[in-house]
C-alpha cells in the first residue's frame, strides 16, 4: 500500500566512523518516560532539536548525517496520493574491537486524502503499529478560521475534540506564503511545536526546507504522531502550492472542449457557443473541474464510492494514479444482496489499488478483465471492527493480470474468499493474507513473489492451497492458523529466505513435492508428530548462510535427495524413530540431535565434512554410523551409545568426545582417531583392544538414488496420517483404499456405492480369481521339478531344511545390514535380496552388471560380519 522498501523491521549497523561522534546524541524520540535518564546525558547544543524535511528525510540541525525519519516520497512534490513514514530507533552496541551504531525501522504511520465527497478538506493518518505506540484512526480537519485539527476518526461531533491543533496567524495567512508560520498546540492549548513553510521562489524552486522547531517535551506516541501530521500538512500546501492556476487561454480551451458522443447521444445541442461558455464557466465555478470525455478520470487518484461511479472509468485504458473501491463509504448504495464493480477497459494502473467491501452486501464481486498491470500495491482490506462486520463472500476475478509491482495484501474478516487468476502474476513487494476468517483458501495465480510470502494468523483456516506459487524470493512463511489441516505448494521450487512453519496447531503433514532449494528452514510447534517429505530437497542454503534450521515436534521428516547443507541443522524435541540423511555429502555447518527421547536410528552414510556434530539426550540412540565422513571440525558425542563409527576420518580440527555405554569400543578410537585430533580428544566407553570393521558394507562409496528413500503421503495417510499433502494422488498403503479420491466418489459413497466403484469391485474379484489358478499351477510345477531333481540344491541353500527368517531390504543399506541364514551356507538366498523397487535380483534369467554390483555389497557385509564365503571373484552366481 505504500512505496516504503521495507515495512517490517530490519536490524542494520552502521560502522562508526571518524565522522561520526563517539558519543550517541540525545534521543528525538523524546518521552516523558525518558526525561530523568535524558538530564544524566550530555545535552545537545540546543534544549529541543529544530527538524528539517529534506526530500524522503527528516533529521535535526544539530545531527544533519542521522535520519530520524523517512518518507516513501519527498511530501512538498506533491507527486503521490498516498504517503508512508518511517521511524529510525538507534542504540550503540559495544563489539570487540570498536563501538557500532545500530538501528531499526518501523513504519509508524500512512497518510492520504479523506475518504469523504469533500476529501481536499480532508486528510487520513493511519497508524500502522500497535496502540499504544500509535494512533490508530486520525482525521486532519480544516476549521473555519483556516486551522487544522487532528481529531481521532469516527466522532459525529459538530466540532470533534482534537489531539493536536495548527494555527497560522492572520498576518503570515496573508503573506503569500513569504516566511510565515504555523503552530502546533496539543489538546491542552499548549504550544509545542512551530512550523516554518517551506520557501519557493517565482520560478518554483525551492529555497528554504519545511522545519519544525520542537518547544515542549511530549510523549512519544504524540510526537511520532506531531511529526507525521507536519509531513501531511506539507503534502496539502505543496498540493495547493503547485496547482497550475487558471488562465483566461486555459478557461477558453476548455470552453470549446466538444461533447463526447455519450454525453450527447440522440440529441443536438441548441445552446449557443456565448450560451456554452457561460454554462461551462458556472459548472467550473461549482466543481472545480470538468468531465467531457468517456474516460471521466482527472487528478492521479480515483473513487469509486457508489455503483455509478464505476461508469465513468470502464472505458478506460491506463490509468496514471491510483484507485480506491470504497464500498463502505456508503453501503447503503450498494446492493444488499451483491455489489459488483466492474473496471471494464482498464489495462494498467500506475498507482495502488485499494478495496474495501462492506458486510452490508451478501457478496462482493471486484471484476477486471483486462487489467494487467499494478505498479503499486493490490490491498483488499476489511475495515470493519466489530463482530458482526465479517464479509460473507468476496470474489476477485482478475483473469488478465500478470504484475503487482509492490505488495499484494488481504487482511481482517473474510469468511469466503475466491482469487480467480488464469495467468500468472509476479509480485513484486510482498504477498500476505492475515487476519481473516477464511476456512479453505485457494490462492490463483500466484508465480514469483520478490518479497515475502506470508499466510498467517487466520484463526479458522483449514485448507491452504496456492497452486501457483514457484519462486518466493525471500521468505515463505505460514505461521499462526490453529485449525490449519492440509497444506499444498504444488509447484514450489525455490525459497530464497527462511521457510517458516510454525504454530499450525492442526497441521499433520507438510508434503513440498517440487521443492528443490532454500535458504533456511523451520518447522516447529505444528500438529502433533506431525510428518514432514521434503522427496526433492537438495540443498539448505547458500555460500553466504550461516543460520540454522530448526525442526522440532515431529513424528518423522524424510529428505530423500538432500545433498548440500550451508548453515546448520537442529534437530530437537522430536518423536520420530529413524533420522536418516542418506544422500548428503557436504554439511558446511553443525549438526545437532538433541532430546528426541525415540530416536533408535542416526545416520549420514554418505557424508564427508560436518562442520560440527552434536548429539546428547536421546535415550533411545544406541547406534551412529557416518563411515564416509573423512573430517570434522567438532565432534561431540553423548549417549547410552553401543557402537559408534567412523572408519574414514583423517581429520578433525577441534575437539572428538565421545562418551557411550561402558560396552562401547573405545579402542579403536585410540588407534585411530586420537592421533589425527587437533583440539582435545576424550572417549568413554571399553578400552580393551577389540578387532573392528564398518557394517555399513560399502554404501559410502556409492551415489545413491532419493526415489529409493522417498514415502509417498498417501503411504502416511495409509497407516494413521493425517492428510495435509500436495496434489499429488495415489493408493494408499496396507489394506486402505487409496486417498485420492475425486469429489464424484464422494458423492457416490454418499448413497451407496456407485456404478463405477461395483464394476471396479467386479473386475478386482476376477482377477484375484485368475491369479490364484495361475499360482496353484506354478506350485503344482515347481513341486514336481523338485521331486524330479531331489539332489539338486537351490544356490545359495545348505540342504532341504534351509528356510528363510526374511527378505533383505537393500534400501536400508547404512542402517541396517544384517543378513541372516538359518543354517550355514555359501552365500544369502539370492532370489530373496531386494535392492530397491525396480533392482531385484532373481536366481534365474540372465545375469546383469546391477546384479554383480549388489552381490559384491553383499560380501562386503558378509565379510565384515565375521563370516566367510566360497563363493571367489570372477566365479558365476547366477546360472541362466
């Protein structure tokens, strides 16, 4: 709504230079709070500062390089319709080696034209932070006697009490504008501020900056407040200031403007040219201004407060300013059933957009089919309070548009909500919807948001679904939706800033089925054990992240393909059994697990640099196993741990303590890993010198494949979850049906079952049908190949009475290797290896380099294991 580069506060620091002086000058964020800790500090060359507005800045006379505010836009241009200040809060911060200036920014304050038929005498300042640092709802007044009020918004008072009061004397009023002043009183009559007008000369250049001298001390919320209104009572005299005035030339051409054909369609003018000109000439003098072509728009801002208003701006193409929809400016005008704007032809804004709807209509319709383009921001706002003012119904059907060059923001009660886009839009601000009362949101349209992408607090939403959404260019955030269940970012690639999920009390699952990157990630405080699928992240981070990403209360979290992390990850307050990172390799930060009471498994099987590894207080972690991991900077390690390896270190920088149950090996460490620790080298555990080999069998040497580790949502849906997942649909697992069913299945499971589902039913029951004659057959043979051949032995088996305890699952390779045979035998049953869903290997048919590769892995394992094989390389195992 505003054309500030950062409402939300931002931490920056300021080197303190040579220029600067070593001591912070007293505080203009003056308070009546402050006034006993302000007389213990140096006072500045004068009792109160004198502010200067200086284009976008405003400091004071005695700190001219310190801003204390800033301006969207310089106000004495007069070039914007709508304004937006920024406060500058500074503290000195003492670092190591020298002092540093730090500062935050909070946008404090817009300010606009009224929204009254009368808007020139009118001007609206918005507070934009809390109460008590703000006043919500201010109205700049014009008095008879040509004063200025600030009166709070909302008084039906013939004359409202006001907060604030200008005065300019009769003698400067009459002084054309030469070295006259305005003071400013507050509600007790007492002056605290002069203003000094800015100086222009004949030509319209500026010669003396807009000043204001502070004369009293006054609380903080009121001077924020004091100095806002100075600003907007310079944007009202530039306004006047730079009005072209009238000329007799100026009058005559608009005199002999022609008609437009609507205006006089089916009838013939009978008035005299002299005639015309004197109607014309009355009409100015009663409305200031004229509207003769179809496109009725003058003056860079537009209203469109009543049904009738609209007509005059349909056939336009583009409009230079900015547009407000004001259907609570006089509801009653509106239809009570539907009121609907249409802006027809208009293709392009280089202003805002602004709507606001009223609950008196049952729905509101904003329609725009050509429009294209809004270089400033796109703001529906629900301007109502109370509890019966919740919109029932809002639709916003803007087809063509493709650009929002600044924020686009929904916000206050909406129960209903539809976003119709069908191409697809950049934003270049912001992209927030809060504070509504929406149930299921549908967010169109939606591709690349340059700032942050934020859904938060909307108390009753349950559905989220931005189907969209691809690139969020700096953070996405969905924070604050207690009774938010499903979430879907189908096409969600890219997240530049943090990814935050946080506090959605109801969300059981989140699935990002396209996400490929982002910067930092948090996932905290959501459903409980909620799941997390991440099937497509490769990478946390980038070369210049330091932060951490932080997940906790989670029933599992999968990341399937992440390979690079820049930044650290923590890992904290979880429920989950198994944290498995199969496929990273580089891990540019530290790594903490810590308090996750049922956590059995830790992995990193490929890994080969971790900054720092912290693990404690996980009761039920016994085994860790990071065989590919050749350097470390820190390692420290606490736990009832039973083994713990690490066969590949050759180095670690800092310290290597690890401490486990008094059965855990230590020898092996003293052998190996004591020497190659730089810091200090600590190892609680068994010292006896026992002989040791990785169980890992040779996975660190491989690269691995994520569709190998990746679970489909509808999986967790299967056995227990909650669907929270993308648009992704499939069957579920175990004996449940498949979860993604289409809206015509349920509404025939509503009556019965459907004709599709008994023809499906049918069909099912056939087929079992065949494939139970087809598998009585095949026994039928295979028992009687047996009885035929009674001395041959299947490879792999030691006799008749060899069975099998279960198949060995290859995709679990690095965590559990265990390969079991009843009784002694040359090798595993070969046909009962499955190495993942599309490389089984069968003991018969033809023989295959994938097949040799999982054989030679077997071995590995076997012969780390203590066991020994007959089988010689180069010797066939499989026979055709």
């Amino acid at each position: 709504m505003t054309d500030t580069k950062g409402l939300d506060k931002a931490d920056q620091e300021v080197d303190s230079t040579a220029s600067a002086p070593t001591e912070l000058p007293p505080s203009y964020d003056i308070t009546l709070s402050q006034s006993e800790s302000q007389q213990d500090q140096p006072q500045a060359t004068e009792d109160f500062p004198t502010l200067v507005l200086d284009g976008t800045k405003i400091y004071s006379l005695y700190a001219p390089s310190r801003t204390l505010y800033q301006l969207s836009n310089a106000p004495y241009d007069a070039t914007r319709k709508i304004y937006a200040i920024e406060k500058l809060r500074y503290r000195m911060t003492n670092g190591d080696a020298e002092q540093k200036l730090k500062h935050t920014v909070d946008h404090i304050y817009d300010f606009r034209h009224g929204i009254s038929i009368e808007s020139y005498k009118q001007i609206t300042i918005l507070g934009q932070t809390s109460r008590k640092r703000t006043y919500r709802n201010m109205i700049m007044h014009r008095c008879l006697n040509g004063c200025h009020t600030i009166c709070e918004g909302g008084q039906v008072k013939l004359t409202p009490d006001y907060v604030l009061k200008a005065e300019s004397p009769l003698k400067d009023r009459l002084n054309q504008g030469k070295n006259n002043t305005t003071i400013w009183k507050d509600e007790k009559g007492e002056v605290v501020a002069v203003e000094t007008k800015l100086q222009r000369d004949e030509k319209g250049i500026i010669q003396e900056l807009p000043r204001l001298a502070i004369k009293a001390r006054v609380e903080e919320k009121l001077y924020d407040l004091l100095v806002t209104s100075w600003c907007a009572h310079v944007w009202k005299d530039a306004q006047k200031d730079l009005k072209e005035p009238m000329s007799w030339d100026k009058f005559k051409r608009i005199a002999s403007t022609k008609p437009s054909k609507t205006q006089m369609e089916g009838k013939e003018s009978k008035m005299a040219p002299t005639s015309r000109i004197a109607f014309l000439a009355l009409s100015f003098l009663l409305s200031g201004h004229f509207a003769v072509a179809e496109c009725d728009i003058s003056g860079n801002y537009t209203i469109i407060a009543a049904p009738d208003d609209q007509d005059g701006v349909q056939s336009c193409k583009d409009v230079d300013g900015s547009m407000s929809l004001l259907f609570d400016k006089n509801p009653s005008s509106w239809p009570s059933d539907k009121a609907t704007v249409d802006l027809g032809d208009i293709s392009s804004l280089t202003g805002d957009l602004v709507i606001y709807p009223h609950h008196d209509s049952k729905k509101t319709v904003v329609t725009a089919s050509s429009l294209r383009t809004i270089e400033g921001a796109l703001t529906i706002w629900n301007t109502g309070t109370g509890k019966d003012d919740t919109i029932e119904e809002f639709d916003l059907v803007f087809d063509a548009l493709e650009e929002v060059g600044k924020d686009y923001v929904i916000t206050e009660a909406f129960a209903k909500l539809s976003l119709e886009h069908k191409t697809d839009i950049t934003v270049g601000g912001m992209a927030r919807v809060y504070d509504t009362d929406v149930e299921e949101l549908q967010l169109n349209g939606v591709y690349t948001v340059n700032g942050d992408f934020s859904i938060d607090s909307n108390s009753d939403m349950k559905e989220l679904d931005v189907p969209a959404l691809t690139y969020a260019n700096k953070g996405l955030i969905v924070k604050g939706n207690n009774a938010l269940e499903k979430v879907s970012f189908a096409k969600l690639k890219g997240v530049k800033g943090n990814m935050q999920f946080n506090q959605n009390g109801a969300l059981q699952t989140i699935y990002l089925a396209a996400l490929e990157s982002a910067a930092t990630m948090s996932i905290t405080a959501n459903g409980n054990d909620a799941t997390v699928l991440l099937p497509w992240l490769s990478s946390i981070g980038n070369s210049t992240t330091t932060a951490t990403s932080d997940f906790s209360g989670l029933g599992k979290i999968e990341f399937s393909s992440l390979r690079t992390v820049n930044g650290s990850l923590t890992f904290e307050s979880n429920s989950f059994e198994d944290l498995t990172i199969p496929l990273i390799k580089e891990m540019n930060g530290a790594i903490t697990v810590e308090d996750n009471p049922s956590l059995t498994t830790f992995a990193l099987p490929r890994v080969t640099y971790v900054d720092e590894l912290d693990i404690s207080s996980n009761d039920k972690l016994t085994n860790i196993t990071a065989n590919a991991l050749k350097s470390a900077g820190t390692i420290a390690i606490k736990g009832s741990f039973t083994n713990v390896e690490f066969f590949n270190l050759k180095k670690v920088t800092g310290d290597f303590k690890v401490s486990g149950d008094e059965s855990m090996d230590c020898s092996w460490f003293d052998a190996n890993i004591k020497s190659i620790v730089e810091g200090k080298y600590t190892c609680v555990g068994d010292h006896d010198k026992k002989e040791r080999k990785p169980s890992t069998g040779g996975i660190e040497d491989t690269e691995g494949n994520p569709k190998d580790y990746m679970t489909s949502p509808d999986d967790e849906e299967g056995n227990g979850g909650s669907g929270g997942g993308s648009s992704g649909s499939g069957n579920g697992s175990g004996s449940g049906s498949g979860s993604g069913s289409s809206d015509g299945d349920k509404e025939g499971s509503k009556g019965g079952l459907s004709t599709g589902a008994k023809a499906g039913i049918g069909i099912g029951v056939a087929i079992i049908v065949v494939l139970l004659i087809v598998g009585a057959v095949m026994f039928w043979l295979w028992r009687r190949r047996q009885t035929a051949a009674p001395g041959e032995k299947r490879l792999g088996s030691s006799g008749s009475g060899s069975t099998k305890k279960g198949i060995f699952d290859g995709q679990r390779m690095g965590v559990e290797t265990k390969i079991e045979a009843t009784n002694p035998s040359p090798s595993p049953s070969i046909g009962t290896l499955n190495f993942g869903r599309h490389s089984l290997i069968e003991s018969t048919g033809g023989f295959t380099e994938k097949s040799l590769n999982a054989w030679k892995t077997i071995r590995r394992v076997s012969v780390s294991s203590g066991d020994s094989s007959t089988v010689k390389d180069g010797t066939s195992i499989l026979k055709g």
